[in-house]
C-alpha cells in the first residue's frame, strides 16, 4: 500500500512543508506529494495537484492530509473530494482530525462525510433558493444588468457593416466583443439596422 500525501496551503503566511512534515513525524512515509499552493494568498488554487494525485492514484492507496480540511476550500468540496475518493477505492488519512479509513471507526467517520454530501447539496440549493425569493420581494435585480437598447442597435450595425465589407458573421461579431450566435440573437430580437 502506498501513501500519497496531499497539502494544500491558501496564504502565503502557511507552508506545505509544515503540514508534511506533521505527517511524517507521525510515521507516514510518502510515496508522493502532491501540493495544492495558492500564490499570493488568493485563495482561488484551481486544485492541479488533487487532479494529479487522482490521476495517479491506484485503487487501495493511502491519501494522507494533515487535516480534512486541506481536501477542499469549502465543506461541499471536502465532501465532494472524500466521495470521490471511495468511489475510487482510495483509503483516506487525518493525522490531526484522527480519522484512518483503514480502521472500522474510520470507515464509519468516511461514511458519515459521504452520507453528508447530498445533504450539503440540498442545504446549498435552498440557501440559492432563500436568497433569490428575498431579492425578488425587496425588488432586486438578479443576473445580468440589462443591456441599453441603443447600444445594442449600435453594435447589430456594426457587425453588419462590416459583414457587408465581407467579413464572415463571427469575426465580425467578435468586433464588438459578442459570439456569432449572441448577434444573431440580438439581431433576431431587435431587427436589422441596415
């Protein structure tokens, strides 16, 4: 069985090499690091290194983490990565939360996380839900602020001169920073301007 070692740090004032060495000192000796760091402090990681470790990963390996919380940056993703990681048959380690999946207690710990995950779904959704209901009875506007009229005229006129000086319809929609299929919309809702 292999441990796989995952950090993942969101400031600049954390370090990976903290949380492997807390793992080592505890006797996990890694077979691989994989590292999830934020540059800069911005807390948006596009988890590289997760996608990597689960790429490499083979059914019965050991993920080790210094807490569970390193496994994503919010409850939903922890949940969502600890699922993932039973489907694949991937043993899971919390050196600080205690939890070893390789042990019955910490098997039911894991089951516990999975059974929570469509229950963090349902409790996300209706948060969507609330807040949307509330915007509306105070009367504030949800999405996309609408677009003016006339500068819409302004750029279907634009994208038709130039298709008329022989440009195709994407290239000239791209002009005026739209796709082809966002002039034609336009287009089909507010009529030609030629």
């Amino acid at each position: 069985m292999r441990f796989l070692l995952y950090t993942r740090v969101s400031t600049t004032a954390q370090s990976a090499q903290i949380q492997v060495e807390a793992l080592t000192a505890v006797g996990v000796e890694p077979h691989s690091v994989f590292s999830d760091e934020t540059p800069g402090g911005n807390d948006a990681s596009d988890g590289a290194g997760m996608r990597r470790l689960l790429e490499y990963a083979q059914e019965g390996d050991t993920v080790a983490v210094w807490r569970i919380d390193r496994l994503g940056r919010s409850l939903s993703e922890v949940l969502e990565t600890v699922t993932m990681m039973v489907e694949r048959g991937l043993y899971l380690l919390s050196v600080q939360d205690g939890i070893d999946s390789r042990t019955a207690t910490g098997r039911l710990m894991v089951e516990l996380l999975v059974r929570l995950t469509p229950y963090e779904r349902h409790l996300a959704s209706e948060r969507i839900a609330a807040g949307l209901a509330s915007s509306r009875k105070t009367g504030t506007r949800v999405g996309r602020p609408p677009l003016d009229p006339s500068e819409i005229r302004g750029k279907i006129r634009a994208v038709e001169d130039a298709r008329a000086g022989g440009m195709t319809a994407a290239d000239a929609a791209q002009l005026v920073g739209w796709s082809r299929a966002t002039f034609y919309r336009h287009q089909q809702e507010h009529g030609s301007q030629r």
